[in-house]
C-alpha cells in the first residue's frame, strides 16, 4: 500500500530504481528493416491467452474485417517532427515538445495497388503493426499486457512517383502514430522462430470481379457467372463453390443448390424460377459463417455485388 502522504510530492528519480541497464546476460531484442504494414481495428486486443502462432488466428480477423496487411513496403523511412527545445538566454535548454514518429512507405505495386491505398485514407480508422524483413511481428502492449497496434491517427496516401527515363512508377503512403510512448517504452517484438507461419507471407482480401455471361431471364433457374480478379481484370477464379455464392431476389435469398466451374466461369444451379423485372444480386459470401469474405485454401476472396434485372 502507498498512501498518498507517502507519494505527493515523491520525487522521480529513485522510484522503483532504474532497471535493465545491464543487457550483458540475455538475447539484445531488436527487429530489421519494414516491409510490411498490417492496418488492425483499434478494437482488436490481443490477450495473453492468445494462441497467436497459428496462421489461422490472423486470418480470421482478416475475415471478419478487422485486418488488413499492406505488403511489399520498398523503402520506410520516419519523417516526422525533431523534438522541439526552448533556449533560455544563458543557454540553457529543456524539451518543450516531443515530436510524434511519422513514417512514409514506399511501393512498387502498380496502379491497382495505389487504388487499394486510398481505401485507407483517414484519420484514427487503424491502428498499425509492423512487420520486418526477417518475419518479426512488431507491436506494443498495453499495461493490462495485450497486445495491440500503435494507435495510428492520419493515414493518407500520398501522390505516386510518376515514371520518367531514370524514375520508375511508385506508390506511397504517410502514417503517424499518436503515441510515442507506445513506441518508445512498451514496443514488443514477436520472433518469426516462435510462430507457425511466415509474417511476411500473410496476404489479404482478392477482390473479385463477378460478370453474367448469360443476362438474367425469365423463368431461368441457373445462372452463369464469370469471377476474374478485379486486378487484372482477367485472372480467373477457379476454386469456389456453389456454396460460397449469395443470389438474392429483391431480399429474398434464392441461394444456388449445385453448380460447376470452368475456367472461372460457374454455372449455379437450383436457384428460385426468375421473373421478368425482378431486381436480383449475386455476390460471393461465407453462407455458413455470415460473411463477406471466404477462404478457399488460403485464399481470400471478396466481391462487389452484382446487380441485374431480370429481361423478358
């Protein structure tokens, strides 16, 4: 117990001692150059019963929308503000303000990739683990030990790098963290050795871009859908299922019972007899688990909704 007459006006210096000045008898913890950003909910904590070694633990909090990993950082530099000082008239200076940790990102990721990063643009939408280029997980715990994302504040994509005879095509984006102290006092590193998978391999969502090859019509009960990744615009989707379709009639589901799979083209079968001009959407869903996003073997896929109207 202390009581307050004990601490008021306890001085700093000697409370609790100063501690961890003597590195010589244990592992230095340090973590290499970043190559990967993963934007996480704020909401997320991770909790000292967390079995966070498994690939899966990650890639479901991908699916339920709460991770995003942004891969292929190039360069990753910290720009933010010098610690600012006041110098009194003999010299004497003392800190006035500590600058916040800023940091800029380089990619090499093409056009589509530059289109994903304004998906992000914001302010306190994300909180930010890093990634190094060894596979270490880099985050900061919290004084109830969970583990969390530093609290990020503005994320905004900045302009690419246009392309001329001596510069290639490049994309950037600009973060910062609110709280230094995440950082400089409570960052944790998590070994690439003590996990069941490779950091620097978690891929994110594909987004896929469904299209009819037949237009919707009367009395029809199947449907014939191409799904391609909206990247390119020509990678076919080949490894869903019936099952992982979402068919609604206005907002009536009318879910496939069977279907096949052709070079990304599927043929969905068993839907409810369609009607000229009703309003019908398809779009790929985890039926069993309600949600936007599915796994097929790793992959992930999400999609737009597609909408027609039934013709004559």
């Amino acid at each position: 117990m202390a009581t307050y007459a004990e601490l008021a006006n306890r001085g700093a210096c000697g409370v609790g001692g100063v501690e961890g000045t003597n590195l010589s008898n244990g592992c230095i913890i340090d973590f290499s150059r970043i190559v990967a950003k993963w934007m996480i909910s704020p909401s997320v904590r991770i909790a000292p019963t967390d079995d966070i070694s498994p690939l899966s633990y990650w890639q479901n909090l991908i699916l339920e929308g709460k991770l995003n990993p942004l891969n292929g950082i190039t360069t990753f530099v910290e720009d933010g503000s010098d610690d600012s000082f006041e110098t009194l008239e003999d010299d004497t200076q003392d800190l006035t303000n500590e600058g916040k940790y800023r940091f800029t990102a380089t990619y090499k990721r093409g056009v589509y990739w530059n289109r994903v990063l304004g998906f992000f643009n914001g302010y306190s939408n994300w909180n930010t683990i890093l990634i190094d280029a060894d596979g270490r997980i880099v985050l900061f715990e919290d004084n109830n030990g969970f583990g969390q994302g530093y609290t990020t504040g503005m994320f905004r994509r900045r302009k690419s790098t246009m392309p001329s005879s001596t510069v290639s095509l490049k994309q950037m984006t600009t973060i910062q963290f609110l709280n230094r102290f995440e950082f400089d006092d409570n960052t944790k590193v998590i070994q690439r050795a003590d996990l069941d998978f490779d950091p620097r391999t978690l891929g994110g969502v594909n987004e896929v871009k469904l299209s009819y090859v037949n237009a919707p019509s009367n009395t029809d009960t199947q449907l014939v859908v191409k799904a391609v990744l909206a990247q390119d615009n020509k990678t076919p989707i080949e490894d869903l299922e019936f099952g992982d379709f979402l068919h609604q009639i206005s907002t009536t589901p009318a879910n496939p019972t069977a279907g096949s799979e052709a070079d990304g083209v599927y043929t969905l079968t068993g839907v409810t007899a369609l009607n000229t001009g009703d309003n019908t959407t398809l779009r790929i869903h985890d039926n069993a688990n309600n949600r936007a996003i599915v796994n097929k073997n790793g992959n992930l896929y999400k999609s737009a909704t597609l909408a027609a109207t039934v013709i004559a």
